[in-house]
C-alpha cells in the first residue's frame, strides 16, 4: 500500500486533467499543462492516475452512472469520481484512505459542496461493489473498456482474437529498448542492464525487453547512444525493407524518428526523413544526433512532391501513415474515447493519398513498406487491396520474416499492420 500523503493534491490535479480529455484535449497536452509545476513524486501519482483512469474509463462511467442521483455533474467532480474509482481498484492504497482523501480533493478542486456527495457515493461503492460489477458486466462497453464502435471494429477486424486485442488495450504497455548496433550488441548491452540491476530478455536482434519500465536516465549509455526506447513490434519495419548499402531510402511520415533512427543503424543508406510538423521534425533531428547517425531531415508533407522531391527516385520507401492509433491504444488511452467512428474513412482517404504519392517516387524495381498501428481492417488491408486493384504496377510480397501482417498488441509488443509493395521494374 502506497502512503497516502499526495493523494489528495494528485487525485485532484488528476481530476482536471481527465476532464479535459472528457472535454476533447489530447491527455499528453493537458498532462503538460497541469503538471509543470508539480514535484517528481507528485508527477508520478498524477501520471499514474491519468493513465488508469482513461484505460478503464467506460468502466468506472458506468459505475458512477449507476449510483449517482445527480446526473452528469460538473465535470472535475465527475473525473474526480472516476479517478478515485481507479485507485480503489488498483489495489495501491487502503480503502478507507482513497474515500478520505478523494474528499479531501474536493475542497482544493474548490468543490467544498460536493465533500458529502463524494464520501456518500464511494462508500455505497465499497458496500455494493460485488453486485454493482455483476450488473454492469453486461454492458460491453464498461466489460471491454472501449466504446461501442470501436469494440465491433476490432470484432470485424479480428473475429477470432477480438477479445484478446481489447484486453490488451487495457493493460500497462512493455518497455522495448533497441540497442545501436553500430555502437554495440544486444548481448554486451544486456550484460550492462544486468550489471546495472535491470532486468531484461532478447525478443529481437537488436531487441531487450524490459521486466519493469525503468526512467532513461536510468538505461546505461543511453545519452551517449547506445541505446533507444522503441516497441519491439515497431523495430520490425527495418527489418522488412530488405536494406541494402547506398540505397536512397525515403521515411515519409518520420516523427518523432525511432524507425529512421533504426533504418540507419541496421545499414549505411542514403535516408531522407520526412514530417510535416516543424516541432516533431526536430525531434527526429536530436534523436538522430543523440545516436551519432546521420540523415536529410525535412518539413513537408509527403503528398506534395513539389515541396520536397528532387526528381530522383528511392529504392525503398517507409510509409508509416498517419492511423487510428489502435494497436497503440494502452500507450494513448485518450485516443479511444477521442476517436469516433467516422475517423476511419477519413483516415482511409488520407492513407490512399498518401500511398498514391509515393508511389510516384518509387524507383521501378524498388519497395514500399505500408504500416500502420491499427488493428482496424478499414485502414490495414482494406487500403493496400485498393491500391492494388487501381495500380497494375503493384505487387505485394509475403513479409521476408514469416510472421502475419498484423501483429496483435501483447506481452512483448503493440499492434502493427505491414504489407510490402513492390513496384514492377
């Protein structure tokens, strides 16, 4: 059982920040903007708060759905609920101490008139919560945690392992390093996790699983660049765009550069890296030099040849398109309450476009790799059979590894969506 002592400060700066996501804000901007004067440990409780809350959001709605008498409710109040609802299950604090504290946090919420509201419907939770849960696991969306449209997308799109694709989107996501192979091995780097008294097991190449997420100061070498945060799903693309010395390599939708990062450290390429955000660009620019590696990195949208293309073509091309997000679900809990369903078709659109323009730049004989992090058939499938069907100069190869186009989100990885393109010479 943790302490209690920032309980009340964090449940309360918890409260704000979830109600701004309630109220359409991204989390990881409203986080920003609340916890910028917030101490580390406080940091952590809010974080940790946040996060559990969104992940099992539909189920701690239907809760306070279920016992409250006074409706929707001003909205930090309501968050206020939920978020507490989250710590109780988490098991991290006594009872007893997250009801007294959870009361406590309406008064720096400024919330002094809800103090008896607050205790009142927490206890009546604690006294009926076997019942309560019995009767609220009918309702698939407080079962899953997900909103109805997005549970039948991910039933349309994985039949036979929907259930387990959603159960994933609720859990904590693992932390991957991939090791810098031009610096050193996964073993040697191993041996330095060890030494350093972090656990961790190969799951790739270049590939270590971390037994428990640790901060990065914490990862030897890692500013020095021996070292990077990447899920071990993603660190797959490299490998299947079948590298090879001096090619001219195009990422086109680059940010924040873990995949350009990881092109460049598997072979010695010509690789320019496209963003259309001048911010996320450079972040692909510090990343790059953290690691010693070298690339062209550019603002501009991959769709508009003429702001960017020199007329040269590219042996191989990363398209890793903008998407739903869905196989990432468990690291943005935000997105899939943000998300709605007419998203997918105009994603679809934007996928299409997107793959129509590169393929203009695509030298004959070259390959694309399409990827994406959803597990949603619309944006997968659905938009390379499409390309397929209107571009006779494509053909789509098995993957070189052997292993489904759609990885589903588990253990070891998120869920990712790859299909190879090769373009007739």
């Amino acid at each position: 059982m943790k302490r209690s002592a920032e309980l009340a400060p964090a449940l309360a700066a918890a409260a704000r920040t979830v109600a701004s996501v309630a109220a359409g804000r991204s989390l990881s901007d409203a986080m920003e903007r609340r916890s910028e004067h917030a101490d580390d440990s406080m940091r952590g409780a809010q974080s940790d708060l946040c996060y559990g809350t969104l992940r099992s959001y539909g189920h701690v709605q239907a809760i306070v759905h279920a016992l409250s008498r006074k409706g929707a409710g001003e909205p930090r109040l309501q968050a206020l609920l939920w978020c507490a609802l989250y710590a109780l299950a988490s098991g991290r604090y006594a009872s007893y101490t997250v009801v007294d504290q959870a009361v406590r946090a309406t008064a720096l919420l400024e919330l002094w008139p809800a103090r008896g509201y607050v205790n009142g419907l927490l206890r009546s939770y604690l006294r009926k919560r076997d019942a309560l849960e019995r009767r609220i696991a009918a309702d698939p969306q407080a079962l899953h945690q997900h909103p109805l449209w997005w549970i039948e997308a991910v039933q349309r799109s994985c039949p036979g392992s929907w259930r387990a694709v959603l159960a994933a989107g609720n859990t904590h996501p693992p932390m991957c390093l991939r090791v810098n192979r031009q610096h050193t091995t996964a073993l040697a780097y191993a041996e330095r996790l060890a030494a350093a008294g972090i656990a961790a097991r190969r799951v790739g190449d270049a590939a270590l699983l971390l037994a428990k997420a640790v901060p990065v100061e914490r990862l030897p070498g890692f500013a020095a660049g021996d070292v990077s945060v990447q899920d071990a799903g993603a660190q797959r693309a490299a490998a299947l765009m079948d590298l090879a010395p001096r090619q001219r390599v195009l990422d086109a939708c680059a940010a924040p550069g873990g995949k350009s990062a990881h092109i460049l450290e598997t072979e010695d390429v010509s690789l320019t890296a496209l963003d259309a955000d001048a911010t996320r660009a450079a972040r692909i620019e510090s990343g790059l030099a953290r690691l010693g590696l070298a690339g062209a990195v550019r603002v501009a949208d991959c769709t508009a040849l003429e702001t960017w293309w020199d007329g040269k073509p590219f042996a191989r091309i990363l398209a890793d398109v903008p998407c739903s997000g869905s196989g990432v679900a468990r690291r943005h809990p935000d997105i899939k309450w943000l998300r709605r369903a007419q998203d997918l078709p105009a994603f679809a659109r934007r996928q299409a476009l997107i793959l129509d323009a590169l393929w203009r730049v695509l030298a004959p004989g070259g390959k694309l790799l399409y990827v994406t992090c959803s597990m949603f058939a619309e944006e997968n499938g659905a938009v390379v059979d499409a390309f397929r069907a209107c571009t006779p100069q494509a053909r789509q190869l098995a993957l070189p590894d052997g292993a489904p186009a759609q990885l589903l989100p588990g253990p070891e990885h998120d869920g990712f969506y790859f299909a190879l393109l090769e373009k007739a010479a």
